[in-house]
C-alpha cells in the first residue's frame, strides 16, 4: 500500500471524511485529497499529526507495504532494519509556485515515482510543459531522456529540431538521426551529413549514398556521385543539379550547399 493509500484507510476506520481530517489538520480539503491519491506528499507534522490521530507509527504510514498495524514488523523487514527501496519509492520533492497562467502554475518541481511536473516550467521524472525537463519530457522546449517537442534534446528525441542519441526531426542532430536535414554520424534524410549518409536529394559523408552523394571513402548518388578528390572540377554540374530541387526546400538546399562549400574549402573534413 501507498502511503496514500494508508491515510485512506486509516481515515475511514476513524469514520473521518476528508474534510474532517483537514479541519483537525489544519489544511484544505482538496491537500487531503491530493494525499490520497498519491499527487503530493503531507509534510512532517502533517503525518506525525496522523499517526497520533490514527493510532498508528509514522515509520507505518511512509513505508510502502501491505500491513495494517504498528507491530513492529512489516512484510518481514524489522523496523529497525533500512528499507532503501521503501525509501525511494515514498521520496518526493515538490514546489508549486503560486503565480499561474492560465490553469499552469508558472513553475512545478515534481520530483519522485509516478509523479508528474505540469507547469509552463516543469521539472520532474515525467514533467509535462511549455518548458520542461526529466527522464520523459513533453514540451515545446524539453530535455530529458524521452524528449518530445518543437525544440527536443535527450537519449531519444523527437522535434522539429531536435538532437540527440536517436534523434527523429525536421532538424535532427545525433548518432542516428532521421528528419529532412539529419546531421550525425548514421544519418537518414532529404539533406544528410555525417559519417554513413543517406540522403533523398543530397548526402555528404565519409560514405554517401543519396541523389548528390559527395563522398570521402565512396559516394553512390542517383545522379552524380562524386568523391572528394573530383568535387572541384564538378562543382558547377552539381550546383546545377541543386537548382533542380523543389522550392519549398530552398533553406535546407542553401544549408547543405554550405556544407559543401565547406568541403571544397577545405573547412570541413570528411572521413579521416
């Protein structure tokens, strides 16, 4: 059981409603409701409060377990003994600031297991906001290890700009990156470059495979395929080529015309 879950429990055998427990302590109904569910945590003279009123340890009430007394004793760990993962599933950290736009507090730390940071600035395990950061974050600016977002950074990342391990974008910086401009080492998309490329209208690479493949080791393109050493001399052929591409790529078509130009100067390396 939670410790939630104890409170509930132990409420009820008092034949106390939520609103009665928040009148004898002090705080909202709706604080007690939150308890319960498991949403926020009851400070320390909050629960030492409840256990004299329910006749219980506190010790009972923050370690999870299936026992309903204070026997000394619970789901056979002595009292006196340390519950390390008891203790780090109950750990909790949490701020609220007062200010709030719109139903969002402006900024929400929600720190422990199964909880949630949902805010304009959100920080959590799992945080949810216009600005948010944690192990799984969603937001139009977020970082974390499962990072969704327009603006998306983490282990796996997924954006419209985005950079990451395994990152998947209109713009994606990574390892291994998918999007219509991939930077990285393995790279898939419209403009790609990176150690192994492959790129639909361009691909730049110590290997290149794509429509232009400019390539350090081996270049295969659907139209030109070109390694390092014969680039100068058909540079004008295959910027011809590049004017064939749709309009609507024009940005990423400059952007990658950069990166070659980059090479022909020298600027940029390919391969070793």
């Amino acid at each position: 059981m939670t410790t939630g879950q104890k409170i509930a429990e132990c409420r009820k055998k008092k034949n106390l409603t939520q609103q009665n427990l928040a009148g004898v302590l002090g705080v909202s109904r709706q604080a007690v409701s939150r308890w319960e569910s498991d949403l926020a945590f009851p400070e320390t003279d909050h629960l030492t409060k409840m256990s004299k009123l329910f006749g219980v340890s506190a010790d009972y009430l923050l370690n999870y377990g299936n026992g309903n007394s204070d026997d000394g004793e619970e789901n056979g760990e002595r009292r006196d003994g340390i519950n390390l993962w008891g203790s780090l599933k109950n750990f909790h950290i949490e701020y609220k600031s007062k200010r709030c736009i719109g139903n969002l507090p402006l900024l929400h730390i929600n720190i422990g297991l199964g909880r949630t940071a949902k805010g304009i600035f959100a920080v959590g395990l799992k945080s949810a906001g216009i600005f948010s950061a944690g192990l799984l974050s969603v937001g139009v600016v977020s970082a974390g290890v499962l990072s969704f977002g327009a603006f998306a950074a983490g282990a796996l990342a997924l954006g419209l700009f985005c950079a990451g391990s395994l990152a998947v974008g209109v713009i994606a910086l990574g390892a291994v990156t998918l999007g219509i401009f991939a930077l990285g080492a393995v790279n898939f998309g419209l403009f790609s470059a990176g150690a192994v490329s492959f790129g639909y209208f361009a691909a730049i690479g110590d290997r290149a495979y794509g429509g232009i493949a400019l390539g350090a080791s081996s270049a295969n393109g659907r139209i030109i395929s070109v390694t390092i050493e014969r680039f100068a001399e058909m540079k004008e052929e295959i910027y011809m080529r590049f004017n064939e591409i749709p309009s609507v790529f024009s940005l990423f078509t400059e952007w990658t015309r950069g990166i070659f130009d980059g090479v022909l100067n020298g600027v940029i390396k390919l391969g070793g």
